[in-house]
C-alpha cells in the first residue's frame, strides 16, 4: 500500500513554520514582480522592506582596486589559487578569524575584546541563528523574545529547531524599551504553561526600532538569566551602524566589566558582516560564544554553512587593513545619520512621527493618523493600499509581532539619494490625499448632520414609518443619505 498523498513529504516541508506567509515576505514578493527603476520602469514598487547598506560600497569597490592581490581572481592573486581552493578546516583561515575578530573590536568602539579562538563562522546570520538555537535548546523549548522583532527570527530561530518565541511585550509609551517586569510577566507565563524557557533573545540595536539598549537594560538581562540559569542570546549584527548617541554598548562589554557577577557561559553573541559592510551576498555569519562547548559544537555544525575560503581570503585582506576599516566605519556612520535625517524630515514635513533613533538601516514610523480602524486588520488594510497603489514596501509593525498597529518599518539606506527622492514625493502625495479625504468627509458628515437637524420632526417620522411615499428622486432624501 502507498502512502498517503499528505503524507509523501515532511511536516517541515508541508507546513508553515518558515513564517514567510505573512505581510513582511509579500512586500518583497511585490517588488519581485514590479521592481522599480528610475528609467525602465519608474512606476514600479520601490523597496523599502530591505534592511541593506548600499551607502558605503564604493570605498569597497576604491579598495578592492587598489587592492588586487586580495582575490584569487586575478592575475596578482591568482598564484593563491591552489592553496585556497583545496579543502579547509572548518575552523576558518586563522587571518580571517582574527580580522573578524579586530573588526567587531573596532565597530563596537573597542571598549570590548573578542578572542579570534571563539570566532564560528556560519552562512549568514541565518545559519548563525539556527546553529545557536540547536546549540542551546531542544523541540518544544523556548527563548523569550521583546516585542516588536525581526519577523524572520520565525524561520532563522525556530522553523527547523522547533524551538517556540513567546512575546515580552513593549510598549511605544516607553520607547518598546524592555522592562523588568514585563520581562518577569513573560517567564512566569510560560512556565506557568509547563513551557522550559531556555534563555532570552535580543536584538542590539534593535530590529526594526533602530535604537541601542542602555548599560542598566543589558545588566538586568544578563542578570535575569544568571538568576535563572537560561542563556541570553544577542544579535549584534547592526553594531557598526550606529549613527548617534547613547553610545553603543555590547553584551560583551557587559560580562567583561564584572565577569565575577555573570556567567559567562550563559552569554552568546550573533554577528555577521551583511549591514555593518552591506556584503549580505557574502554569507558571513558569525557566532561568538563565552562557553567552551558551544563554541565546540557550533564550530561541528558550522559545516553544514561554511564560508567560501576565497570570502575569507579577501575579507581577511580587507578587514586587517587598520586605517581602510577605521575611515569606513566613520564614514559609514556619516552617511547613515545624513540620510536618516533627511528621510524622517521629509516624513515629519507632512506629519509622520517616528520613534527616536540612533542606530540601524531604517525607521519606525508611526501612520496611526491614516488607519480606517485602530487594528491588525485596518494596518493590513493600509499596506495593501501602500504598497500596490502608491507603490512601497514598507513592514507592517503586525509582521513584526508588534501590537500597537499603525506602526511600519522603513528602510533608507539600501537606494540612492534619487530613490529616496521619489519615495518622499510618494509619501507626500498619499498623506495629502488622503487628509483631504478625511477632510472632506468630515465636511460632509457635519453637513449631512445639520441638515438632518434641521428637519421637521414630523417630517422625520414619515421617512421612518412611511419611506414607501417618498419619492426615489426627491433632493431632500439624497441629502440626508
């Protein structure tokens, strides 16, 4: 007998644990389908869904020229070609290891340290990811996560871990900061479900926030877990792209000042090189762990994603050059609070309010003037008008698990400064009309209301009791509907 057709493949490929039904995946699916161009196809959707950095790839592209010996690929590279193209160690090229390891040094302002013997490499913050949640948990476990976050943690963290994320939940009144007791309210719900809560996951700076944890916020997490002896993870990859004060504080920065007082063994960081460079295309992972037999583990895993030896060759050439990755880092962050500002000026010109921020590739602005109604369904609602008539895709906050609806991610740094030009026009024109619109409709409203008033009592009862003797075409009752 065979087996059932709903039963041919496996629950992980039949069902939807991968989290890519949802509003946050569709934006990009409608750009697929209708990109913008400025020249070939100027009506098109606009990408703002992408937290990417493109604003600084041309002092990589001045260095790589200037650089060519760095790759394999040419002719003053090229004797290496033997050396790197045959098998290596999944440990990494110990250059590059130790390149990586200076560089988060120097993009968290070298006030923590980072040992290149802790360095795992993985396939992207994706792979970094799922890696550390088989490394610290089993089926059925959980890691509290703040709200909002990045909607692809439900596919990276726990679509093929079968690890749960339950909610700690924020609130815009404070700036979505994570509290104590929020914090205390999400444990104690879960293990009053019977649910084992493995550890806590973060991101700093955050995703989709933009903002950065204060020193007292990461001590009470870190000291939170050491009480109840569950990990804390933290995601770190837009630590290079903070733009403004407070100044930008690791986790690792944390355990170094007073390792006496938090067990380092419950502490995990996840790296990668895809915004603080803008080189997602490169599956730079990493994961950096204070406990000995993570470290073991994840490097055994990290077969399964290892980095191309011809990625570590020439970002070990790139990374290890002290002054280039000093002037870009600087540079960067320049770039990043120049267009950050511009854009939410251009926002607040007919306005949008966006949470105050100092880090990341985007912004969190609030439409709540512009939602029809006050819910998750009125936020989809207005997406959809967003991003198949005025043409941008923004994120849903909902896509993000926050639950205040009205507020959307945008992202700035992945266009040039034209694109960004045209998506401000955008955005003016439909907040205008649509101002108008509520405006005339209140017009309306309040004229339909005195009208009404105005009308014979008498006159109002027989529409009432007898609306069949009204005439379809008299004035006065097209008035009043």
């Amino acid at each position: 007998m065979g087996i059932p057709g709903d039963e041919i493949l496996s629950r992980v490929a039949t069902g939807d644990g991968h989290g890519e039904n949802t509003s946050y995946f569709d934006g990009w699916k409608a750009y697929d389908n209708d990109p913008f161009h400025p020249i070939h196809n100027p009506n098109g959707v606009i990408q703002m869904g992408l937290a990417e950095n493109q604003l600084c790839l041309d002092l990589m592209r001045d260095w790589i020229r200037k650089n060519p010996q760095a790759s394999i690929c040419t002719k003053e590279g090229v004797s290496e070609f033997e050396a790197i193209a045959n098998f290596q160690d999944y440990h990494g090229l110990p250059d590059f290891r130790k390149a990586i390891a200076k560089f988060m040094e120097k993009a968290r302002g070298g006030r923590a340290r980072f040992d290149p013997e802790r360095i795992v490499m993985s396939g992207g913050a994706t792979g970094a990811q799922e890696t550390i949640a088989f490394c610290l948990a089993n089926p059925g476990d959980a890691f509290l996560i703040p709200t909002p976050y990045y909607p692809a943690f439900d596919r990276d963290f726990r679509w093929r871990t079968g690890v749960q994320l339950l909610p700690i939940r924020c609130h815009s009144h404070d700036n979505f900061k994570i509290t104590e007791a929020e914090l205390a309210a999400a444990y104690r719900k879960a293990r009053d479900s019977k649910i084992r809560v493995k550890g806590i996951l973060i991101t700093n700076p955050s995703n989709p926030l933009g903002t950065t944890m204060d020193r007292e916020t990461l001590r009470t997490l870190v000291r939170f877990a050491n009480e109840e002896r569950i990990h804390l993870v933290c995601d770190e990859i837009f630590s290079g792209t903070v733009f403004d004060g407070p100044e930008y504080v690791s986790v690792a920065e944390i355990l170094q000042e007073d390792p006496s007082t938090c067990d380092g063994d419950l502490i995990h960081i996840v790296y990668s090189l895809s915004k603080d460079l803008g080189v997602p295309g490169f599956r730079v992972g990493i994961i950096y762990s204070f406990n000995d037999a993570v470290v073991s583990c994840a490097r055994r895993m990290s077969s399964f994603g290892l980095v191309s030896t011809q990625t570590q060759r020439l970002l070990a050439s790139m990374l290890g050059d002290d002054d280039f990755t000093t002037d870009l880092l600087a540079e960067s962050r320049r770039r990043l609070m120049h267009r950050h500002r511009t854009f939410t000026a251009g926002l607040e010109g007919v306005g949008i309010r966006c949470l105050q921020s100092n880090a990341g590739l985007f912004c969190w602005m609030s439409l709540k003037p512009l939602l029809k109604d006050a819910t998750a369904e009125g936020e989809v609602e207005l997406w959809r008008v967003i991003v198949n008539e005025v043409k941008l895709n923004i994120s849903p906050g909902s896509s993000f698990h926050c639950t205040e609806p009205g507020w959307f991610r945008a992202c700035f740094a992945n266009m040039d400064e034209e694109t960004m030009e045209t998506a401000l026009r955008r955005i003016r024109t439909f907040v205008r009309r649509a101002n108008d619109a509520a405006t005339a409709a209140k017009t309306k409203k309040r004229w339909d209301t005195s009208l009404r008033l105005s009308l014979p009592r008498r006159f109002e009862e027989m529409t009432v009791l007898t609306p069949r003797l009204m005439s379809p075409r008299s004035p006065l009752v097209q008035a009043a509907t």
